[in-house]
C-alpha cells in the first residue's frame, strides 16, 4: 500500500491556542502574584494598607494560580500538534482530543475557497468576527461530505465553528500548505475513485459473461 502523504498543521487550531495559551497564562501569573502580595507584604511592610486574608484562602488562590498556569503551559505545547493527513482510502484529522478517520466513500468532491467567503463578516458577530479578521484571506480546502464522520454536536466540542461553513455536512480545513495539500488529496481521491471502478469492472464482466452463456441454445 502506497505510504501516506506528510501531515499538514491545522493553523486555525494554532491560531486559536496561541490567543488563549497567552490569555490563561496571565491569569495564572495575576494569581500567583497576588497570592504573594498578600502574603508576604504585611510581613515586610506592616505599615503597608493591605487587606488580611486567612492562609487557606491563600493556599487556595495560589493551587488555582499554579493549575492554571500549567494548563497555559499545556496548551502551548500542543497548539501546533493538530493535522490533518492524507491516506489512500482515507483521510485523517487528528486533534490533541480527537482522532477522526474521514472515508473516502463519504467524499463528494472537494474546493478551495477564502474563509470570508465561507464566514461572511455580516453573518458573523462579537468576539468571533474579531478572530476570523486576520484569517479572512486565507484559503481553505472545503470537504464535501455526504455525511458527517461523527454527530455536529460531538464534533463540536473539539473543533471550532470555524471548521463549519453552514449546517451542510462541509468542513473547512485551513492549513499551512493549501495548495500542496489540495493536491495529494485530489490524487489520493482520484486514485481511489480508479480502483473502485476497476473492483466493479470485472464483476459486471462476469454477469455480462453469465446472460450470455445463459441465452445460448443448449
């Protein structure tokens, strides 16, 4: 069996983790340090107007600080991990929280298209319309499905609204290399349209071949 494709990065997933990995992370940092500020101050400057606060309250607030910086730290180590991979029979999407096969058969073609014109601004509001602003000229390569490899909703908890055009089975893949990954999966589909056709080739040879032998006078 031919070897898959190289994986291509997901830059919506990368983008969307490097706004928040940086946002966590400075609320773990203003935790931390005002759990020390309140700590330590009345200690080293008692004359300082600080409001007392019991020590567990402290132990509490700095537990919470140290979490969520970890979980910053975390999601900067996995934002470019998300990709998307091409393979003879199938298509692989692969999140840090999700691990999606996507048949072939499923397929009904493919596209490329600019992300405003998949997300129009005036369809778009708030703090989404702000995200998609530097994306907006950038080119995705769009799945035409026949149905959906999993339930919106399940898909939904790990993948952003912006991998769904409208409520048609679509997703819309934005990655690094658009042009070369159109390309080895228009290849990939092709070839696998050719082998089906072939598979199917032989067995209506075969039932041909059995209509004609039955007509023959005996």
């Amino acid at each position: 069996m031919p070897r898959p494709a190289h994986r291509h990065r997901l830059l919506l997933y990368t983008y969307l983790l490097n706004r928040w990995w940086r946002a966590v992370l400075a609320c773990g940092l203003t935790l931390l340090i005002l759990t020390a500020g309140l700590a330590f101050i009345p200690y080293y400057f008692p004359r300082f107007p600080v409001v007392w606060v019991s020590d567990w309250i402290l132990w509490i607030v700095a537990g919470i600080g140290a979490l969520t910086v970890f979980g910053a730290l975390f999601l900067a180590a996995i934002r470019k991990s998300a990709y998307v991979q091409v393979f003879p029979d199938h298509l692989r999407l692969v999140t840090p929280f999700l691990r999606l096969r996507i048949a072939y058969r499923r397929l009904r073609r493919t596209y490329t298209a600019e992300m405003d014109k998949l997300f129009p601004a005036n369809r778009i509001r708030g703090w989404r319309r702000e995200i998609l602003r530097p994306l907006a000229s950038r080119t995705a390569v769009v799945l035409e499905l026949r149905q959906l490899p999993l339930g919106r909703a399940a898909l939904g908890l790990f993948l952003s609204p912006f991998f769904f055009p409208d409520k048609t089975p679509r997703l819309a893949l934005l990655v690094s290399d658009w042009m070369a990954f159109a390309t080895e999966l228009d290849s990939a589909y092709s070839a696998f349209q050719d082998g089906l056709r072939l598979s199917a080739r032989p067995r209506s040879q075969s039932l041909l071949g059995n209509l004609t032998d039955s007509s023959r006078p005996s």
